[in-house]
C-alpha cells in the first residue's frame, strides 16, 4: 500500500487494484472498458469507482484526475493527450504539461526566447549549426509543452516554472 496524503494531511491508502484503477481512469476509457480490463461486472467497476472517489473525496472523475495529478500519484504522460481537455478544466492544467524532460540546450532556447532574443542570436550563442537545427529544437520543444509555437511554449514553460 503506498500513503497518499490529501489536504487536510491525513493518510490515504490505495491498495494495488485501487491505483490500477486509478491509471485505467486516468487513460480515459469508459466504465465499461474499465469493468472489462479488470475482468469485473459494469456494477462491481462502478462501485469500485466510487470507492475510489469516496477516499480521494472528490465526486467525478475531472477531479480524481486533478487531485492525484496535484498528489503526484500519477504524472501527466499517463493522461492520454486527446483526453487531457475532458479531464483538465482549466487552460494552464490542461495544456501546461510536460510530455518528456526538456534537455539543458532546449531550456537555454527558452530562456533566450522568453528575453526576447531573436533567432540568429539564438543560433550563435547556443552555436546551433544553422536553422535547420533551430527548427528541430522549436519542434521538440512544442512537442513536449504541447505548444502550438515556441511563444505559446514560453508561456507554458513559465506556468511549469521550468524558465
């Protein structure tokens, strides 16, 4: 049994089948898919659901996700992306998550962004081999804020306090 804690400090306990279901939920399957995977009756997952949501004191899944994600029970990468908007309510918890470890040159390209550096300094004070490599960095970067550009990517690092 692994102790969780909840605001008011106190002990939580889950028990194995508990934080498998956990993980299940958080992939964004339906109770159904859920009963299935764990082999159970529609009713006995949902009873088990509701025991889950009972310990965490939350009342629907929108918050079971948020509260453990906030518990460091799960990390964000066991959200699947497509249901991160269903889950997430709000904008910076939805879309500030962090798919994998920046690398220490893709912080740097942050930070330099963020100061506004525009990209051919960028390029020579990172000594990037060209805009080729520049574009490489951008991309990767977006990918694991999730960002649409490196400015929305700023903006997410900084929620993150990555920059």
């Amino acid at each position: 049994m692994k102790p969780l804690y909840n605001d008011n400090s106190n002990k939580i306990k889950l028990i194995k089948s508990q934080e498998l279901l956990l993980y299940i939920l958080a992939s964004g399957i339906t109770y159904k898919e859920a009963a299935q995977m764990l082999g159970v009756s529609y009713n006995t997952a949902k009873t088990r659901i509701k025991t889950l949501y009972a310990k965490l004191q939350v009342s629907n899944r929108n918050e079971l996700i948020l509260k453990t994600l906030n518990l460091k029970l799960i990390d964000s990468r066991n959200i699947k992306p497509k249901f991160r908007k269903r889950f997430l309510s709000h904008e910076a918890d939805r879309q500030a998550v962090l798919l994998e470890p920046l690398t220490a040159e893709e912080i740097k390209f942050l930070k330099l962004a963020s100061s506004g550096t525009n990209i051919k300094n960028i390029i020579e004070i990172l000594s990037l081999s060209g805009i080729y490599h520049t574009r490489v960095i951008k991309a990767s970067i977006c990918y694991k804020l999730q960002a649409q550009n490196i400015t929305q990517a700023v903006k997410f690092a900084k929620v993150l306090e990555i920059i």
